[in-house]
C-alpha cells in the first residue's frame, strides 16, 4: 500500500523568498503524484500533477515539483513566494494498479510573512 | 463549465441523528470519490463511485456510513446516527472517464456533531 510522508508541518518564511515543500511517498508500483493547495475553508484545487514524462513538472501560481524515482520524492519548489500563498499544502499520490484514490499526506502549512 | 458541488456547505446534527451530504460531479464526470478530513489532519479517502456501482469502499467505516450515485441525480454520502467523532470536513472529488487519474474537488461539506 502506498503512504506520504510530508517531512515538515509548517514552513514560515518570509515574502519573495524561495521555499520548498518536501514530500516523499512509499509505492512498491509505478505512482502518479499530485500536490494540492487548500485555503481557510475551501475544497482543495489542484497545483500540479506527474503522470508520466519529464520529472520536472510546472503548475499553476509559479509553482513547480520534480519527480526523483530513485528518492521516492516529489517536493514543491516557488522562486519567490507572495502573501496570498498562504495555505496548506497537500501531496497526494495514486497507484497505477490500485485504481485512482488518492493517498494524502499530512499537510504543511505555509506561512507568508510580509 | 461549473466545477463540483456540494450541498449543504454546513451541516450541524445532534448525536443519533443522520446526516446526507451531496455531491454533483463536474460535467462530463463519471466518477465520484469521497474523503473525509478530521481536524488537523490530512484527507482520507471513504469510497469511489460510478454511475450506480460502488468501486472501491475500503476506506468507509463498516457501520452507518453509506454512499450511492445514482444513475440520474447526485452521489450521496450518507451517516445515520451520527456520533461527535463523524464531525469533520467531507470532501467529493470527480473524474472523468478516460482521465481519472486526475480528482477535481468540491467546496466540502463541515458537519458539525453536538
């Protein structure tokens, strides 16, 4: 069975500077991963996805995540972060042969400071 | 395109009563997923629907919790005699056919337990 393991559960820092959010995962097959942005009292909208291909993967608001298969990692990556940044971060991933739920991990809370 | 809903947004009941929380799937979705996300934690995944079959329940607890997608009308989660510990966050997700690798999710339902 797969798990995520998100290393940290708070990340302050402060505006315009670079963060990265780390995620590992543990799957004995093939994997699709997922990061997820929620804010105070909304659903969750999706960042970005890996499915297949090139492990450096771009989503939306300037984010982006590389895929390291031989690290079971797929960590989260802004150049320069804003206020409205503010949120939890959630990766997720799915199996290929346990059809398409989704295993989350536990959440990191990024804190903008101005 | 209207994303997925649910309804109610909030729902408050008295330990013993039932609570029923729905959810539309995007247009051109096929399939429903349900995760529950208790306080400070990250979502759990309940059950994953098609159009009048259940998939995957592994994750619904074994008593009082149901869910259903009919062939017309929304995907219902259903809790009879709620007890405190079912106060949470529920969220459902919708996929389409071909893609469903992918979730898109809905605002979630909070039900609050007294």
């Amino acid at each position: 069975a797969q798990s995520v393991t998100q290393l940290d559960s708070q990340v302050p820092v402060f505006e315009e500077a670079p963060v990265e959010l780390r995620c590992n995962y543990s799957s004995s097959v093939s994997v699709y991963l997922f990061w997820y942005v929620q804010y105070p009292n909304q659903g969750l909208q999706l960042l970005l996805k890996y499915l297949s291909g090139s492990t450096l993967v771009k989503g939306i608001n300037g984010f982006e995540a590389e895929f390291n298969k031989s690290q079971t990692s797929f960590h989260l990556r802004k150049p320069s972060v804003h206020i409205s940044d503010t949120a939890e971060y959630f990766c997720a991933v799915s199996e290929e042969t346990s059809g398409s739920r989704l295993t989350f991990g536990e959440g990191t809370q990024l804190t903008v400071n101005p | 395109n209207a994303g997925v809903m649910q309804n109610p947004r909030h729902l408050v009941r008295r330990r013993g009563q039932e609570a029923r929380l729905r959810c539309s799937p995007m247009k051109g979705h096929s399939h429903v997923y349900w995760y529950r996300q208790l306080p400070e934690e990250g979502l759990k995944f309940m059950v994953y629907l098609q159009k009048e079959n259940i998939i995957d329940e592994s994750g619904m607890p074994k008593e009082r919790f149901s869910a259903e997608f009919p062939k017309e009308g929304p995907s219902i989660l259903r809790i009879q005699q709620v007890v405190r510990g079912d106060s949470a966050a529920y969220f459902c997700a919708s996929s389409p056919p071909i893609f469903k690798e992918t979730q898109y999710f809905g605002p979630g339902t909070r039900l609050l337990v007294l």
